[in-house]
C-alpha cells in the first residue's frame, strides 16, 4: 500500500482520468509512475494534488497516520452493524466528517470493510461491490500480511459473501476457509457466520453431510458467543438438510430444539416459518393430522406477526385437506389465499390447488385445462421443482384415460425437469 493507491482510488471515485489529474503539475508519465509506487511524491506535488482533487493535504501527507479515535469508532461501527441494524446509518451520519477523509490507509481500509458488510447486510450488493472494488485498488494479497488480521479477516470475509452472492460457490468457500484462519474480536460470532454460509454453500451443491457438520459446528460457535437467533436459524437449517435426506426424525429433533429456543429467548420471527417446515416434513411423511396442525399454527403465527409469506401455509392446508378429501370448506380456504399472490408464480400456484380440486370432484376436462396452464406456465419460465412435482402426475392421468400423445409429452416434461435438477444436485 502507497500513496499512489490512494490517488488513484480518489480518481476512481471523483471519475476522473490521469490526465485531468496531472495536467499542468507533472507529466503524465510521471504521474502514472507515481500510482503504480514505482516513484516517490515529494510533500509539494502532493500538496498540489490534493488541491486539484479537492481533499485535505493531510489526506495525502499522512496516509500512516492512526488515530486511536478513528479505531474507536470504527469499532463502534462494527457494533452498531452487529447489534442495532437500524442504527447505523444515523451513526455513519454522526460521524460523516471523521470517516469522510480517514488519514491511515489501514484504518480507511478497516472502515470501508465494515460499510460494505453493512451495504451486504441490508442486501444493497451492487453499493457492496462498489465499495469492495474500492478496497481493492488498495490491496495485493500477495502484501497482505502487513495488514492487522481483524482486517485480513474481513477482507475474505466480505469477499466471500459476495462471491457467494453471486452463486459462485467454489470461490466462496475458498475465501470463507482462508477468512477463518485469522482471528478477529467476537471470534465465536463471526466463526459462526462463516461456518452456517459453508453449511449453505454445502446444501446448495447438494454435499448434504457435509452441509450438516458445518452447521454443527456453526451452533457451538454461536452458542459460545450467545447468539441465540443464529442457533435457531441454523437448526432451521439442519430440520431441511435432514428433510431433503429423508431422515425425518432428525429433521423433526432440529425444529424441535429451534421451537425451544424461540420459546426461551422470546423471539418470534422465524416462529411461522419454522412451524411450517416441521408441517411439510409431517406432510411428507404421511402424517396428516399433525401436518394440518403444524400449517394451522403457522398460518396463525403469521397473521399475528409478520404477516409474511402466508400463501405457503394456506397451500400447506389445502393439500393436506385434498390428501384427505377433507372438501368442505376448501374453495373459500383457495379464496382466502388468492389476495397474497404476489406475483404470476404464486398465481399458477393457486391454479393448481383449483386444478387439484376439480380432479378431487370429478371434473376432469377443468383438471386438464387447468393442470396443462400451469405445468406450461412452469415449463416456459423454467420451475423445473414444480414440473418434477406435477408433470409426472397429469403424465400418469393421461396414461389411465388412454391419451397417449399427451401422455408421452408430460412425461418428457417431468424427465426434463428430473434431468436439470440432477446435474443441479450432483
């Protein structure tokens, strides 16, 4: 790090090129060997350039200079990011005139680390990456040793998220495993971020045991720190992976002890959600009662709370009381449900429970209209988990009535979906 990283990150963000930058003070060559480090400044070129910039000359004469005050509220930054979300924009305000020109370039890197984790947090990924490009026209890795691990640490750190954000799983985990080799303040906690995005990165690439040891692990470093919120979230994690092994006991046990610690701590958020999933896996494994009761429950939750998400609740229900030819009532339920799409998917959802209904009552030609809508709906934008699901269904309908051109079509469908969603798992 020199201050040839420093010019060229204010060019960078003021969009300037060299040339405005250099002209009538030095020659552009000049200049240009002064960003790359190969040539010193002397204190009045720097002089100089800060007033073509428009920066304080101390920010381009001191660029080694740390201020135990600037460390001080770059941690209370990291606090308020951690603990008081909602707070942190007031307090970056607060303090505008002390981050806005932080002399340190170790110090400015440390705090521009903390504002794009703060930018991910809040899910503005393309302020994030802006912020995080700015990040690296200061660092090479290959010199990054010479930085303080807490800020080593964040670099991977965020670096990882946004890669993982990108879906671009393997550069992901490289970052997260080199980011938790350092050691950083509130080390539990932030071992525990990483080790449950690991455990993500594990599920979406379908290396389930492995998803699930991490996420062990992320539980003893979150209970260590007492961040109850993120053991619940992780054991919401495991009740899936479970799920998606078909070891529904495990899966049921997860839910269970996430229940139990919503319970304990007094924290209802994921409550809907998490009475919902532990619905399906009753749902999957056949019991119905105790499916319908959990979906029941979960409806209630949110309606009380969030109000969040409550279509998937409702579809909950009306498929068990479909499996159960539990009729009554079920139109007005579909009803009920319609004003929460959000969106044509969720609408074709609907759809589908009305095409579900219509088979259940023995109307067939509305079963076929409406399952051919749907399933060509999916098709055409690609929910290959929904054809998976429904394809094979109208395929087998349209064998037992003899339809056989429609019949094959179908089944082509459903092995399609099954082919992509392979090579998606493997």
């Amino acid at each position: 790090m020199h201050i040839g990283n420093r010019l060229k990150r204010i060019r960078t963000v003021k969009q300037l090129g060299q040339v405005s930058v250099c002209k009538g003070i030095i020659s552009i060559s000049h200049y240009s060997n002064v960003e790359a480090g190969r040539y010193e400044a002397s204190e009045d070129l720097l002089i100089s350039l800060a007033q073509r910039l428009g920066v304080p000359e101390s920010y381009l004469l001191y660029t080694d200079k740390n201020s135990k005050h600037i460390d001080n509220l770059i941690g209370k930054f990291r606090n308020t990011l951690e603990y008081d979300l909602p707070k942190v924009e007031e307090f970056k305000n607060k303090y505008r005139d002390k981050f806005e020109y932080i002399l340190s370039i170790k110090q400015e890197i440390a705090f521009l680390l903390q504002d794009c984790a703060y930018h991910i947090k809040i899910d503005n990924l393309e302020k994030a990456q802006e912020i995080f490009n700015e990040v690296l026209i200061y660092i090479d890795e290959k010199r990054i040793e010479s930085l303080p691990n807490e800020t080593i640490f964040f670099y991977y750190y965020c670096s990882g998220l946004l890669q993982f954000f990108k879906r671009n799983f393997e550069e992901s985990l490289k970052l997260f495993k080199t980011a938790l080799k350092y050691e950083v303040i509130e080390d539990d906690l932030y071992k525990g971020k990483i080790l449950y995005n690991i455990s993500l990165i594990y599920f979406y690439t379908n290396d389930i045991r492995k998803a699930i040891a991490t996420g062990e692990r992320a539980i003893n470093h979150f209970s260590n720190s007492n961040n109850w919120v993120s053991v619940i979230d992780v054991y919401g994690l495991l009740g899936i992976l479970y799920t998606q092994l078909y070891e529904y006991k495990n899966a049921i046990k997860s839910y269970e002890k996430a229940l139990a610690l919503v319970k304990e701590h007094d924290h209802e958020k994921p409550l809907g959600k998490l009475l919902h999933n532990l619905g399906m896996v009753y749902y999957i494994s056949n019991e119905l009662p105790l499916a319908l009761d959990y979906f029941d429950k979960s409806l209630n939750q949110k309606k009380a709370t969030t109000k969040e998400d409550m279509l998937v609740s409702y579809i909950g229900i009306v498929f068990v009381k479909l499996k159960t030819n539990d009729l009554n009532g079920i139109e007005q339920l579909i009803d009920t449900a319609k004003p929460h799409c959000c969106n044509k998917y969720d609408e074709n959802r609907i759809k589908l429970l009305e095409a579900q209904l219509a088979y259940n009552t023995n109307h067939y030609s509305e079963y076929e209209k409406e399952m051919e809508k749907c399933l060509n709906f999916f098709y055409s934008n690609q929910y290959w988990p929904d054809i998976e699901n429904f394809a094979k269904q109208l395929a087998e309908y349209y064998f037992e009535q003899r339809k056989y051109k429609k019949a094959y079509y179908y089944l082509n469908m459903e092995l399609e979906a099954r082919d992509y969603l392979y090579k998606q798992r493997a």
